[in-house]
C-alpha cells in the first residue's frame, strides 16, 4: 500500500512541477501562490523520500531484501532535488528523470515483494 501511495505522491509531484509555469499566472487569484515556492517542492520531496524509505524498507525487511530499490528511490530525489541548479529549459527532464526513478523504485519494490509473497505461499502449500 505504501508503494501505491509513492507512485501516487511522486506522480503528483511530478504534475506540479511541469504544470507550475503554466498554472502560475493563476496561482494568486486562487489563494495558492505557495505552491510556487522552492521550499513547497522541497518539503513534498523530503515527505516523498520518507514515505518511500519506509514503504522500501517494509518490503526489503519483510520479504526479498534487496537494497537496488533504495538506490533508484535515493537516485531519483536526489536528482529532483538539484533540478533548480540548473536552467529552466532542462528542468522538466530532470523532473521526468528524477520522478521515472522513484517510481521505478516502488514498482520494482511491489514486484520483489508479490515475487517472494508467491514463493513463501507456493512453499506452504507443499509444505
């Protein structure tokens, strides 16, 4: 559930930041001009890379312990994270990047984990 809910917030985050410059003439008359702030995509990042560790970590404890999904997750915001050092003509594919390796991270963390779910119930079948 907590992949689920990782696709989700990345995907989201990912929406704003492509959308933003489109919306931001808009964002004033609907009360919504913090959503342009660096900090407010620095705090929805900080609260994606949380939710992910954990939803990563539930899966690598409990079922197929491999640390390659921590790496995409911690790849992909770190590339999101430095996307403002750069210009903002490069910006979305730093976004599409950064956002293509967290989610990669929970859909590979899904699959590691529906694969050892399989083999565990196969063995108590034929146990």
């Amino acid at each position: 559930m907590l992949d689920r809910i990782g696709i989700t917030a990345t995907s989201l985050c990912a929406l704003h930041c492509i959308l933003l410059p489109v919306l931001l003439p808009a964002l004033p008359l609907l009360g919504l001009s913090f959503l342009a702030d660096h900090a407010w995509e620095h705090i929805f990042l900080i609260i994606t890379a949380i939710l992910g560790t954990i939803a990563l970590f539930s899966g690598f404890k409990k079922y197929h312990r491999r640390l390659y999904p921590f790496y995409l997750l911690f790849l992909g915001v770190g590339i999101y994270w430095i996307k403002h050092d750069f210009s903002e003509a490069i910006q979305p594919y730093f976004i599409i990047i950064g956002a293509s390796l967290i989610v990669a991270a929970h859909i590979i963390n899904l699959k590691l984990c529906n694969n050892c779910k399989q083999c565990t119930d196969e063995s108590c079948e034929s146990s």
